[in-house]
C-alpha cells in the first residue's frame, strides 16, 4: 500500500488503514497480494482528486 503513496499524493488522495494486524489467512500469498495491488491501482486511478481511499481488514469468526 505503501507504494501507492506517491500517486495517492498527486492527486491528494488520503489513504486511511484500519487494519487488524492480528490477522491469519491461509491462502497464497502471491495471489492475495495480487489482487490487493490491482485493488489499489484502480481505487487510485479512480479516486477524484481531494477523495480518501479507506483500507479496512478485520478477523470474523465463522461458524464451523
């Protein structure tokens, strides 16, 4: 995300985290991390100028 920072900047677009650090995915992740960069890239190239792009990942328990 950090590297959207710069493009982000240009077009003063504030990037908000509010991210759960505690987090465990078990998943590829290459794949996982893919998808997040084509995420931003398009939030960022489509966000107005003076906009906010807000990154939010939470654990939820799920019934087994």
């Amino acid at each position: 995300m950090k590297s959207y920072a710069p493009l982000a900047d240009k077009k003063n677009i504030a990037i908000v985290e509010d991210i759960d650090f505690d987090i465990h995915v078990f998943s590829n992740y290459s794949m996982v991390q893919q998808v997040v960069e084509i995420l931003m890239d398009n939030k960022v190239k489509y966000t107005n100028d003076n906009g906010e792009i807000r990154l939010t990942a939470y654990a939820e328990k799920v019934p087994r």
